[in-house]
C-alpha cells in the first residue's frame, strides 16, 4: 500500500485469487518480468502475448485483447528481441505469490496482471503456453477452455489511471460473482467498523486480511 493504492489493494486481490478457485492459476505481470522474476525467485516460461486494458477514464475500459508481450531486458542475460519482447508466464502457488507480483509491477503510472484459473495437469499448462506463443494473435475464446477463468488487474497509480478488473470465462460466473460481491460489501462493512480500534500495525495487518478473505500462505 502506498498514497495511491490502499486498501482496496486487498479487495483486488483477494477477489482474483477466489474467482479462480480450485484452479491452476498462471499470471503475466505485465512489462515487469524481471522484476516479477525477482520478487517469486523462479524464471517464467516466456510467451508472446498478454492481455492490455487500458483504464484512463473512471466509467470506461478499452479493451484491447492480447498484444504483442514485451518487458524489461533481462539484466542476467545477452539483450535480445527475445529477451526483451516476450512476456513472462509464471505459476503462483498461494495467495503470497500474487501479491509478490502486485508488488513487482506497482512501478509506473498504470499496471496490470493478467491471471489464468485453468484446469489442472501439465497438458492444460502446455496447451496455455501454446496458445499465448506464436505470431497469431490469440483470443480470450480460443485461449480459454471450458472451466477456466481469466482475471485482468489494472492499477492506476497517477492522475488520470484507474482501477479496473475484467474477468471472462466460458461458464456462467454470475453466480460465483454475485456470492463474493455480497461476501466482499460484508467484509469492507467490517472493517471500516473497526478502523478507530486498530492499536498496531499488527492489529491493522489483521484486518486488512479479514478484508482480503484470504490466507497468504495457503493455496
């Protein structure tokens, strides 16, 4: 949390770790791929495209599908347009991962991760890097199979940047949707009732994961 991100951070985050459930979940922190490789301490699978919405009015997102994958040059390797023009595909194994990755791409005016729920298993993981690689331009259709779900997180950090979260799937999600927007509107009640009695910075860490729902170390 900073003067620009605060506590809706937890609200963000906990919303895309539950959407995606009982899932495999992979992300690309967009741009910061060396930064993101850092922060989780394991190398990504590179791949050729990520998803880019752009949230530069407070009522409207552009939607602009997969683009062209490009990052940071990697400081530990030759700079190459391989190097340097593929995104970074990385798995997440608990709750601590994707706020690692928060933490990693929260370093311009606007960031973004894009977050796959997909079914378990090495086959689906290979059929979703096979479907991000390429000189085709993927779809959200064709990428996405029956039980997966995908979640964009855009961070405005400046003046005239949002906030916006995008989520499709194949399934229906308005029901799961709908049961984590009343839990969430319950938990956000909560803990602005409690906002004058929070003594200590462990007090308030206590609560901002109550507001979350989620535990950081547990898949």
């Amino acid at each position: 949390m900073n003067n620009n991100n605060m506590e809706e951070m937890a609200v963000y985050l906990g919303l895309a770790w539950r959407l995606t459930a009982g899932l495999s979940r992979y992300a690309i922190p967009t741009y910061y791929r060396d930064d993101a490789e850092e922060a989780l301490d394991r190398e990504p699978v590179l791949v050729d495209w990520e998803y880019e919405i752009e949230a530069e009015d407070p009522h409207t997102v552009r939607d602009n599908g997969f683009v062209p994958g490009r990052s940071t040059a990697d400081r530990r390797k030759p700079d190459s347009w391989e190097n340097t023009n593929r995104a970074g595909l990385f798995k997440l194994s608990t709750p601590r991962d994707l706020v690692r990755l928060l933490h990693a791409v929260l370093l311009d005016a606007t960031s973004e991760i894009n977050l796959f729920g997909i079914a378990p298993g090495s086959d689906r993981r290979t059929e979703l890097v096979a479907s991000l690689s390429g000189s085709e331009q993927p779809s959200l259709r064709s990428v996405l199979r029956e039980a997966d779900v995908f979640v964009d997180l855009t961070i405005g950090s400046d003046v005239g940047y949002f906030d916006a979260i995008t989520d499709a799937s194949p399934a229906d999600l308005r029901l799961r949707i709908d049961t984590l927007a009343i839990d969430f509107a319950q938990r956000i009640e909560a803990y602005k009732s409690r906002l004058d009695n929070l003594p200590d910075m462990r007090a308030f860490l206590r609560a901002v994961r109550e507001l979350a729902g989620i535990t950081l170390d547990v898949a």
